[in-house]
C-alpha cells in the first residue's frame, strides 16, 4: 500500500496541485472536522462515480486506527484507479502537527451527548457520527470482471454481442 506523510501531505497542499483529498467518514463525521481542501462523498458507489482514474486520489480517515482508509485503497485500486495513497496517520495526525482543520464542529464548545447522539438526532445536520456509509468495506461494489469491465468514462462496457447489436 502506498502512504503519505503528514509533511508531504501538507506540500502537497500548499503547492496547490489539483488533488482529491478523500475523507473516507460518513458525512456527520466529516461535517464535524475535516483538513481543508478535502471531499466527501455519501458512499463509495458516488466517489466512483465523481473520482477519474488517472486523479492523485489520497484517502484518509479520523486516525490510524480505521480500517476505512485501507479499506478504500484497496477498493479503488481494484476498480482500476492508477494514482492513490494513504495518509494513515489521519485527522488526528494533522491536529497534532498544529494544522488547521475545518467544519461545523471546529471551535465548538458545546458538549456533546453521550455517543454523539443528541436526543433527536439534530447535530450537525442530522446523520448517525457512528455510520460510516460503508466506507469500512462493506459498501464497496465488487471490482469489474474481466468480461464486464469499466471505461475511463465510468460505465459499463457493453459484452461484445450487445454491442454488436447495438450498432
């Protein structure tokens, strides 16, 4: 698996290179706190759908201690995307260093309910802070087959008698 550090992340960054900084959380999550510069998508199926194969995707994740990063690196590189890493060491890595981060939960100093729930589900947007949207692995569609391949352009190539019938 190919990582990032936190330094050259943050070059990356500040060199303003057209990069996907992918926070692999469900969208309560990354409402909260995020790096600046990051996307989110409501589950992978969407970021298969937004992300092009030939992006310098780097996906990261809350800490260390996900298995959604990896979990997401494996899955692109499966569906054929050329250029992803991780930055493992994640949020929590990046606050560490002092770095800035963004989003409705940054600054706050309002306590939060036991488990992030608030008694109506309200905060930050509503959503679950635990729900992940399958990030984790389990929303991943399968890899293309060798029969039923993909197009850089996202969709799915027609088996050759349909396309003989097609045309």
């Amino acid at each position: 698996m190919k990582t990032i550090t936190r330094q050259q992340l943050k070059a990356k960054l500040d060199g303003g290179p057209d990069i996907k900084l992918v926070m692999t959380v469900g969208g309560w999550t990354f409402r909260a706190r995020h790096i600046p510069g990051s996307v989110n998508y409501p589950s992978p199926s969407c970021a298969l759908q937004a992300l092009r194969r030939d992006d310098e995707i780097i996906v990261y994740s809350t800490s260390q201690h996900r298995q959604d990063t990896v979990a997401a690196f494996d899955a692109l590189k499966a569906h054929g995307y050329r250029n992803v890493c991780c930055y493992l060491g994640g949020l929590a890595d990046w606050e560490d260093a002092g770095y800035p981060v963004e989003g409705e939960g940054v600054g706050s100093t309002a306590q939060r309910p036991p488990h992030g729930h608030s008694p109506h589900g309200r905060e930050l947007g509503g959503g679950c802070p635990h729900c992940d949207n399958g990030w984790s692995g389990y929303g991943w569609p399968p890899p293309p087959t060798a029969d039923h391949g993909w197009r850089d352009s996202h969709q799915p190539q027609k088996a050759s008698a349909e396309a003989a019938l097609a045309s």
